[in-house]
C-alpha cells in the first residue's frame, strides 16, 4: 500500500483463503474458509509499524490483524489464535511469559535446489568445514553481513540476549529476551525477515529449515515458558520458599497432554521430521527433565523466580504464533484441570509409548485429525483448515522422486 494510502486509514482487505494458503501457492477447497471466499480486514497493530533500514527506497511493514468486517478476530489467523490464548490466562488472573531460541544457517546461495547447500566463502577466502561451534571467533568471515543484522535489529528495536554459533557448520542461534508472548512472536517473525532480507544484500542465503543439511544438528526455535500474576509479576512456578509450585506441576502436565496431539503445529512441514527422527539435542518425545536435553520439556537450572518450562520441539520452520499459541494453551488446559505430569526423567532413558510423538508429517497430521483437545482448543474451522493447507504440500511431496529412491531402488528386482 502506499504511504498515503496508509496514513488516510485506507482499509485494506485480503480473500480468507490466502490464511490458507499453502506454501506452493495453492489453495484447499473453499468449505475449508467460506465457500463465497469473502474478504478480511487487514487491521495494522500500531505499535508495530516498522521502517526498513535495509531497504534503499523508504518503505514500512505493518503487523496486522486478519479480522472479520464485524470486527472479531478470523478464527483461521494464528495471531489472533495467540491474542485470544493470552486473553483466557488473563481471564485468571495470569499472563504468560515467553523468550525464543531460534536456529538457522547462513548459506552461498543455491540456484539449483537439487544440490547440497554449502557454507559462504569468508572473508579469509575458505568455507567454514565445521570447527567453529561457540568459538567467539567463528563468525568473523561473514562479519559484514552480521554487523548490518545487528544495526537493523537495533533500528527496529528488536532487543538481543546473546548470539552464538551453533553446532552446525554455518549455523547461529539467537536468544530473544523474555516477555509478552504476542511480542515474542511479532518479534520471532520479525527477526527472520530481517535475516533472509539482509542476507541478500550481502550475497548469502539465510535458511530456517528445520533440518537443511544432512549428518548435521538441526535447528530448533525452543520456547521457554513461565507464568505469572497478573499487577504482581510474581511468578506462580514458585513458592515463597522457593520451590516448585502445583502449577508448575499441572503446566507441564498440560503440556505433556498436548504435545503428542499439536506436534503438527509444532514441525508443520515434511522435512521437519528429518530433524526430530535424527534426535541429537533435537528430542521428539513428551518427557520432561531437569536440565537434560535428551528430553522434549527441560527445565533449565534456573533461580526460583525465573522457573520455567521449555518446549524443545518447535523447529525453527515454525510459525511463532501458532507454536507459541499451541504451547501456551496446553499448559493453560493442564491448569484448568488439574493435570499431573509423569515422573521426570534424568541421564539416559528409553521413552515410554505413552510419551514418544508422531515422527512423519502424515502421522503428525492423522494425530491431529483425530484430537478433541485441538478442537476444544483452537477451533473446528482452523484445525480443520490447517490439516487441509498441510495435507496439499504432503501430496505435493509425495508426487516427487528423490534421488535416493533413483540411486538405491531402480536396481532392484
């Protein structure tokens, strides 16, 4: 839109189905978003309009709502998805608190998709091969690139924890400070336009799959979560001596009750599995620990006020609002009932059929379909709306040969 198209107040508007849009460009059936395929209003948040200084001609973007001309928030956004389970913590007395950990990797760009990716040539003329994970050295041939990332962050107030690199040959990890989570998300998404954008300008390509490069770690986007009193701030996971609270019991007893069921939520495309079926640090189960990554729920050593529960399933493939949504109401859902969690789980352990999780997008999807918690949670209208946008790019997979099944099977008898 036009800046003055903008400032006039102009409303914008936008076909419900493109919230179902899948990631190839087409569409499910139009029962799945009305089947007049009527229009939405795009509401700008206007404490989230944002210039950007990357761009060589003035431009701006706006955060929108996706709501109904009656003024409701669409049941097919996962922002609103997010707004309204923040809105039933509220409702308690309570609010929750988020930070995201989000992994990717800083490639050469790839014109041929049917070639491995491969890390940039840096400034002292080599490829990174692999020795660099959290060396404070290790990012120095594509400083350029990270310099300008952290003047468009600083430009568009996106404040930093830390920033590191991971295990992955070319692959960092940053930590957003904790808060709102409808500002965590904004932020999360905000954050990975910033990357991919910037990235071009420097000649590289930024990748957030889940799993981009085989025999090599993942990358996740963990979500760290607390919960607090509303006017106090006190956090309820602990006591005032300081231990574990029934809460903190009944959260992570919500979230073991929903992991298995929003899984599709959590790795929502195909190649998410790579990373979860390949579990170093990437663990696709529902157990829960004190500070060991083996399991999908940790809890990090912390001090008492700053207990919390991180969801370490999330790739970082995923949409912010809907992992951050899907994680918030199970942990709601198991303080409203009262749930218990099983036992934790230290050092090495096997997981229980009870606690392992859907490992392919199709089982993902069929666990999804069959889930009343989804639907008591989110909605017929969007459960049924996503499995359908998701079973499309599961199809389009599966029209595909893989050069595996060239290499390996065509000798076959």
């Amino acid at each position: 839109m036009t800046a003055a198209g903008f400032l006039e107040g102009r409303r914008l508007q936008m076909a419900r189905g493109v919230l179902l849009q899948c990631i190839m460009g087409g569409y499910p059936e139009a029962r799945f978003y009305g089947s007049d395929d009527g229009d939405l209003a795009l509401v700008p948040d206007p404490a989230h309009i944002y210039p950007l200084p990357w761009s060589q001609q003035p431009r701006a973007l706006a955060i929108c709502d996706a709501d109904e001309f009656s003024g409701e928030s669409s049941r097919l956004s996962t922002r609103g998805q997010l707004k309204a389970v923040i809105a039933r913590y509220a409702a308690r007395g309570l609010a929750p608190v988020v930070a995201t950990e989000l992994e990717f990797f800083v490639f050469a760009p790839n014109p041929d998709p049917t070639q491995p990716f491969r890390p940039p040539v840096g400034l002292d003329g080599r490829r990174e091969d692999g020795f660099s994970a959290f060396s404070i050295s290790s990012n120095n041939g594509l400083r350029p690139f990270f310099n300008e990332v952290y003047e468009c962050m600083a430009a568009l107030g996106l404040p930093r924890d830390t920033f590191m690199h991971e295990m992955g040959v070319s692959q960092f990890e940053i930590n957003l400070l904790h808060g709102d989570p409808l500002l965590l998300a904004d932020q999360t998404f905000l954050f990975k336009h910033l990357l991919k954008e910037v990235a071009l300008k420097h000649g590289l390509t930024v990748v957030c799959m889940a799993k981009p490069l085989a025999h090599t770690a993942g990358s996740s986007m963990h979500i760290h979560q607390s919960v607090v009193e509303l006017g106090s701030g006190r956090n309820v996971f602990s006591d005032d001596a300081g231990q574990p609270t029934a809460t903190f019991r009944h959260f992570i007893g919500g979230q073991q009750a929903g992991m298995a069921d929003f899984t599709a939520l959590f790795a929502p495309n195909v190649n998410s599995y790579q990373r979860l079926c390949h579990p170093y640090a990437s663990p696709n189960n529902a157990c829960w620990s004190h500070d060991n990554r083996a399991a999908g729920l940790r809890i990090p050593a912390s001090s008492p006020v700053a207990r919390r529960v991180e969801n370490r399933l999330p790739g970082a493939d995923a949409n912010p609002y809907l992992a951050i949504a899907a994680s918030l109401a199970a942990g709601l859902y198991g303080i409203e009932n009262e749930l218990e969690p099983t036992a934790a789980i230290q050092g090495e352990f096997e997981v229980p059929d009870s606690l392992s999780l859907p490992c392919t997008l199709h089982a993902a999807l069929e666990r999804l379909k069959r889930s009343h918690l989804a639907i008591e949670l989110f909605g017929k209208e969007f459960i049924e709306g996503y499995i359908a946008s998701k079973t499309l790019e599961l199809t389009s997979f599966y029209d595909e040969i893989t050069p595996w099944e060239r290499r390996v099977l065509a000798a076959q008898a």
